[in-house]
C-alpha cells in the first residue's frame, strides 16, 4: 500500500529540482555568452586600415621573393700556396683601391719568378748565339756563291778566246769542246751553291723561329708568374668595403682559397627567385617593383637563369635608386614581377592580408559600425593591387592590415 510523502519531503523534492534546472539554465547562458563573446569582439578604429573597393587599372605582377646584395662584391683568392704573415685591416673597415689587406709569404713566389727572369735570359743568349752562328755559315755559303759565279765568268771568258782562236785556224775543236765542258760543269756547281744557299736560308730562318717561340713561351710564362706575384700582394681592386678577411696569421692558404671580399656597399642589388611556373613571365630587361614596408623602388630585370633549379628561377633586379638609404645587404624583400596590364577591373589595395596566390581569402568588411567576416576569391595582384573576383563590390571598406590576431571571429565591434 502506497505511503503519503510527507509535505516537508516534497517540499525538498522541489527545490531540489529548481536547483538543479536553475545550474543547467545558468551553464547554457554562460555558455551561449562565452560563445557570443568567443565569436565577437570589438576593435580600436586606429588599429585597422581599410581600403575602399573600386575600378580601375592593374599592372598584373607575380610575387617573388628576393634577398638585397651589395652591387659589386668581389672574392679575392690567394694565388698561390702560401701562410699569412700579416694582416692590415679587419672586417668592415672602408679601403681604397691597391690598400694592401694582408701579407703572404711570398719567398717561394720570389724564387720561382728569379728562376722564370733567369731562363728567359739564357734564351736570349741562346738566340743571339744562333743568329750569329747562323749568320756567319751564310756568309761563307754567299763568299762560295760569289767565287763560283767569277770562276764561271772566268770560263766563258776561256770558251770564247778557243772558239775565236778555232775560227782563225790556230785552234782545236777539242779545246772547243774541254772549254763548254768545263763552263757547264762550272755552271751546275754555281747553281748547286745558289740552292744550298737558299736552303741553307729556310733552315737558319725555321731554327731561329723555333728559338723564338721557345722565348716567347717563357717570356708568356714570366709574365703569368709576375702577375701571380703581384696578385699575392693581396690588395683591394677597388674603394670599397672589406666584408671578410682572414685574420689569422699564420694559417696555410692554398691556391684558390678565399682570403678577403671587398663589397660596395653603396650601391645594392637584389637576388630574386620565383617558381619556375611563372618563368616564361620573366626575361631580361622587363620591369620589376622592389617593397621594402611601405617603401616602394623600381628596377629592371637582369641574369635571368635558363634553367629551373629547385623548382625556382633565378634573376637579378637592378634598382634606379640602388643607394635608398633602406636597402641593406642581406636584408630579404618581396619583389614584384611585371607582366600586364587590366584596365576596369575589381580591384582592393595589397596588403598583408595576401599571401601572393589567387584564392579564398576570410576578411573583415565594415558595415555600420561593426566588422564582418566574409569570403572573398581574389585573383592576381600588382605591388599595389589586389584583383577581386566575388564577394565584395564597388564601395565596400575592407580591412587590409594584419588581423591575424582575430582569425576566430566573425564579428568585431569598431571602438
């Protein structure tokens, strides 16, 4: 049989109840506020920069990312095998053009330059010595020549008084015939000199050549050898400033290893590269934008790799304004390649909201006085421009500063 619950217990029952259905109404508004304030916020008006949406002009670019380099910078190897004796100067000091660096040990250089002076010089000798020689054996081949030649005057002379002599009677046709004999034995001898003469000539001539291309060769030889010996008197090519030098005295230095590199850090260039996929949109002389922050510098568009290495192209950009005091070297910029231009186009200003790829982009538009979250696809972009496809249209104020900080909200009130 059922017992009646007592008025106090039921009581109980139902402030147990309210209890417990007050907790579960108290969670669910803190959690619907936690999650109002998670997905709203509100914002300083100084801390955003907006843009307005409009038409207009775009010079298409594609981005590319590069790194400032000063515009000459020269690596000075040593020479030879060597060890450092001394050292002038440290690392960003300011030279000027034949300041000696450092100092090499240059005693092995020494000798072989005196070795390479004195073999040329015995060259030397050595062709004066033949050309005498050769020219004292033409000489006596020409006294040969001469003395032929008169003794063949001497013969015609003879065949002409016995050829007069047998026209009168008094003489013999056998003296007749002793004399031609004689005249053209004489004659086959003169010419039998006139040809070792001439040959003698080509031969003196060949040997004398020979000599002097040996001599010449040496003489090549000094002249590299001086060379590298003034080269290990390691000094600055140009003014400029000396980025590196090995300082440590007395260490081995081999032929070929850097010892210093001297860098015009005046002027500055910038090493660029991008995906080889935009590589036929790079060539050399087209018109590139350097972005330093909000500083923009021109430049043109030089050594551009053939080839793909890694996936990216390689170029150089030159700057009009090379010496901007922001340029400094090592100091990474977003470059800006040139490619077209599209007029009446859709357009917001670049900004760190674009990640340089067309796509879907979450950003905050202002309506009212609230910052609303919205999907927009946008295209290609210049260094100044961003082409918008959908999701926004013409007058619409959008934020292009950095909101990284608010990726999670839809909504943020304007302070």
């Amino acid at each position: 049989m059922d017992r009646e619950i007592p008025e106090e217990e039921r009581k109980k029952i139902v402030r147990t109840k309210i209890i417990r259905g007050s907790v579960v109404a108290l969670v669910i508004i803190i959690a619907l506020m936690f999650f109002i304030h998670y997905m709203s916020g509100s914002i300083r008006r100084s801390e955003v920069i907006l843009s307005t949406v409009d038409r207009g002009r775009i010079e298409l670019s594609y981005a590319a990312s590069g790194v400032v380099s000063p515009a000459f910078e020269e690596i000075i190897n040593s020479p030879i095998d060597s060890r450092i004796l001394e050292v002038y100067h440290k690392n960003g000091d300011a030279v000027d053009e034949g300041t000696p660096l450092l100092k090499l040990d240059l005693q092995q250089a020494q000798n072989n330059l005196s070795t390479a002076e004195d073999q040329l010089a015995m060259k030397r000798s050595e062709l004066s010595q033949l050309k005498l020689n050769n020219q004292t054996e033409l000489n006596d081949l020409a006294m040969k020549v001469k003395v032929s030649r008169m003794e063949v005057k001497r013969m015609e002379v003879e065949l002409r008084n016995e050829q007069y002599l047998d026209s009168l009677g008094s003489g013999t046709t056998d003296n007749v015939r002793e004399a031609e004999m004689n005249l053209k034995k004489g004659e086959l001898q003169l010419q039998q000199l006139q040809q070792q003469y001439e040959n003698e000539k080509l031969v003196k001539s060949a040997s004398v050549q020979s000599k002097e291309l040996e001599m010449n060769i040496l003489a090549k030889s000094l002249q590299s050898i001086r060379q590298t010996f003034t080269d290990a008197q390691i000094r600055s090519p140009r003014k400029a400033i000396l980025s590196y030098i090995n300082n440590q005295i007395g260490v081995q230095v081999t032929q070929g290893s850097k010892v210093a590199v001297v860098s015009d850090l005046s002027h500055f260039k910038v090493n660029c590269e991008i995906a080889d996929s935009y590589g036929g949109q790079v060539a050399a002389g087209g018109k590139a934008m350097v972005r330093i922050g909000s500083k923009q510098l021109e430049g043109t568009i030089t050594n551009v790799t053939p080839q793909s290495q890694n996936g990216v192209i390689n170029f150089i950009v030159e700057m009009k304004q090379d010496n901007d005091a922001a340029l400094r070297s090592g100091l990474k910029v977003d470059v800006y390649v040139m490619s077209s231009i599209r007029d009446n186009t859709l357009r917001l200003a670049n900004g760190s909201y674009y990640s340089n790829n067309a796509g879907t982009y979450e950003l905050f538009v202002l309506e009212g006085g609230t910052l609303v979250g919205r999907k927009v696809e946008l295209g290609d972009c210049s260094f100044e421009y961003v082409e918008v496809k959908s999701g926004l249209k013409e007058g619409d104020q959008v934020v292009v500063s950095d909101m990284s900080n608010y990726k999670n909200k839809n909504k943020l009130r304007i302070k």
